[in-house]
C-alpha cells in the first residue's frame, strides 16, 4: 500500500523548527546558504501520520519501505535540534497517539508505557505508590518515553539515577521493514546474550521506531537533601568535589562556572537515601567545605530538604535552546582530564555546568568558528572521551558533524543503520553523516 492511500490520521509535515534551523537538507537547497522559506516551500504538502496503535506505526513504516520513503521520526519534539540535518523527507511519523501506561506492578517496581507518554506523567504515576521513575530527562513536561530513549537523554540526577540504558528491561519496537518485535522484557533474567534494547537507546530513532518500554523503577529516598555553596574555582576545589561526589548518597553533584568572573564556582549537591546516610554526608560535605573555604558563613552554604526544583531548575536550563549564534556542548572526558578540560572551556569564553561525577560536561556560548569546537573535540578524544555539538549556529550545519564520529565509531554505526534500516528511510541523515 502506499503512504498517500493509507487511512491513519495525518496532518501536514510541520517543519518549521528543523527549517529555522538548518535541519533539512532538501535537494534543490543547500543546507548552509538556504533561506528557511525556500526550505519550507520544497517541503510543502507533506504529511505526518499520527497512528494510535502498534499495527497503525507497523503500517506506515511498510508503505514507507516499500516506496523507498524517508520518515521524520518524532514525539515531543523537544529535542529535534540535537542532530545533523535530514535528508530529504517523504513523511513524518509522530508517535504521541502512542501514550499511556500500558502495565505498572508496584509490588516489583516495574512499568510498562507507551512511547508517546510524557515523562511528567510517569513521574506522577510511579511517585502515586512510592517509586521514583529513574529517566530524568530536561524538560519533563514535553518529553517522552520514545524521545528520552532515542535521545539518550539525562539530567544531574544521572550521577545516582544512572543512565536511560540502565532503565530498560525491555523494549517492543517496528523495524524499518514494518514488522514488530520485542527485546527484553519485564524483569532483568528475561535478557540473554547481548542485550538489544541498549543498541536502540541514543541511536536517534535511526535504527528502529520504539513503540513501548519496559522500565526499572528506584524505590522514593526516605530523606532528600539540597546544599548549594560556593567555592575558589581553582584544582582543588574541583578534586574535592570530585571526593566527595564518590558519597553513597549523591544523586546530583553540579560544579558551575557562568557568567561570573570571580573565580568563584557555584556548587549543588542533592542527596537522596537513609535519613542516617544523608545526614553524614551532608555533615561531611559542610565540614570539608568550610575548611576549604575559611568557614561555611562566608560563602552562605544554603541547606533545604525535599527540595527537588534547584536541580530541576540546573536540567531544564541545560536544555535551553541556543540562541542563532550560540553553541551548545555535550562532553565526557575521563575524571583526570575534567578539571584541565573544563579551564580550556572557559578559556574559550563559554559558560560551563558539570556533573563532577561523571565527569559530563555542558557548555555554551558565543564561538568564532567551527574550528574552535573542532579543536575542544580533539582535546576530549585525547581525555579518552567524545563531544557532542547539541546546538550551533545554523550556517555550521553540513560541514560539521554534530555527534563527531570519528575512527572507528562512524564505519560501526553506518554498518548497523545498513543492517537495520537497509533502504535508509527512518530519519536518514540525522545521526550519522552518510547514513
């Protein structure tokens, strides 16, 4: 069947923010020099299936892979930005008529729900019988359960909440030949062999559209505690940081450098656990801080409990988009190159929030030219890490390559999207370059 007589809900293709930002590449337009307008208007017409059943998402892909059609694949939309620009579309496949918890066993702390769901609703769902939903992804309210693991995406609390691969028991998804499948399951021993469901996670939606998702839940901390505090912007202050973040309790542990000038860096720590856990390392946070800093007074360490909105706040502003000319970083480097790694940032003039922990790093601000953020890239590779260009200005798209693959990562990836989406149809050319 083809895409135009399929009988599932649709709308026009709306591409405005992916336009407005050098997203598409359309064939009579060239990504770096087109007016948005000219991009739009090769656009128009197109639609946008919004199926509301497994059977309705299997359909639209068949017809797609029968025509050789490309799909934009998407949900909340909340992080279009993070990607290289799409080849040239045929369609767009939405998957927020997917929503709603499916299952949920309180008695094991497990869920299962669809992937239009939005994270907030989760959140709520899980707290309602005293489990914590461990994604913690920017923007909760427009985020969701496909988008969050597509994306990969995290916030501070990755540091005690772990990774959106750690969540997973198990997914249920449509290839790019239309014909559903499952990988995982609903407890941990249901996995044998290489786990599937981790390959699908932060591969952009390239590889296989995810349809629902088994998650693991974390039982609500007894005791939940914030600090913030200030502190010399300097070696040691940061190698105490990196000390003290090895606590049992730390759930987020923020080093931050923005626009100030003071030498100073502002810390959050959020601790989540046993009230005797959180109680002792918070008193050996705030003894360790005043002899570093000459006393805990002079600095107005600010103490609170069941205060999740200073960190809340930390991830949504992360997510914040970049202005025209801003640039916004991902980064991870090794813990021994963090600190060293983090000077050559502010060096650069942009403004830096660090999970000290993990050794995760964001940045943002204004760059001359790509060749600076080419150059940090380098740095991270010989940190024994990777830097992901999460926004930049529209004229850099389509001759720098947002996700930075190089060795042997880029002929891995191009290898899998072959094996898994041969005909090239689900988001081509928005993970990796030359998919």
């Amino acid at each position: 069947m083809k895409l135009a007589s399929l009988k599932i809900e649709s709308s026009e293709l709306d591409l405005r923010d992916l336009s407005a930002r050098n997203l598409l590449a359309e064939p009579d337009c060239d990504v770096r020099d087109a007016h948005a307008a000219d991009r739009l208007e090769a656009t128009a017409g197109r639609q946008c299936f919004r199926p509301s059943t497994v059977e309705g998402v299997a359909e639209v892909i068949s017809a797609a892979a029968e025509e050789g059609a490309a799909l934009l694949i998407s949900a909340g939309r909340t992080r279009m930005h993070w990607a290289n620009p799409a080849r040239p579309l045929a369609a767009g496949l939405s998957l927020e008529g997917l929503s709603g918890v499916v299952e949920f066993e309180p008695d094991e702390g497990v869920l299962k729900a669809r992937a239009g769901t939005r994270i907030a609703e989760l959140q709520k769902c899980a707290a309602a019988e005293g489990w914590e939903l461990p994604l913690d992804p920017p923007s909760a309210a427009t985020s969701t359960v496909g988008g969050t693991i597509s994306s990969a995406a995290t916030g501070p609390r990755a540091h005690g909440l772990g990774r959106v691969a750690d969540a997973l028991l198990g997914l249920s998804l449509v290839g790019a030949d239309g014909v559903p499948s499952k990988c995982g399951g609903r407890v941990v021993k249901n996995v044998t062999g290489y786990d599937m469901a981790k390959l699908y996670c932060g591969a952009f939606g390239t590889l296989g559209v995810v349809t629902s998702a088994w998650l693991r839940l974390h039982p609500e901390p007894s005791r939940l505690r914030t600090l913030e505090a200030e502190l010399p912007a300097n070696a040691e202050s940061f190698a105490l940081c990196q000390r003290l973040s090895k606590q049992q309790s730390v759930r987020a542990f923020v080093w931050e450098e923005a626009a100030r000038t003071d030498g100073l860096a502002n810390i959050v720590i959020e601790w989540g656990g046993s009230a005797e856990g959180v109680d002792h390392d918070h008193a050996e946070t705030e003894a360790a801080f005043a002899s570093a800093i000459g006393g805990a007074a002079e600095r107005g360490v600010d103490t609170r409990d069941d205060d999740r909105g200073v960190v809340d706040q930390i991830r949504d502003a992360r997510a914040a988009l970049g202005g025209d000319d801003e640039v916004v970083l991902r980064a991870r480097v090794l813990g021994t190159s963090t600190f060293d790694f983090v000077r050559s940032i502010r060096e650069a003039g942009l403004s830096v929030s660090v999970d000290v922990g993990l050794g995760a790093i964001q940045a943002r601000g204004e760059l001359g030219e790509p060749d600076a953020v080419l150059a940090m890239r380098r740095q991270a590779a010989n940190g024994s890490g990777h830097l992901f260009c999460e926004s930049m200005p529209s004229l850099w798209r389509g001759e720098m390559d947002a996700f930075g693959a190089t060795g042997e990562t880029a002929p891995l990836m191009a290898v899998l999207k072959k094996r898994f989406d041969p005909a090239g149809i689900l988001n081509p050319g928005r993970f990796v370059v030359g998919d």
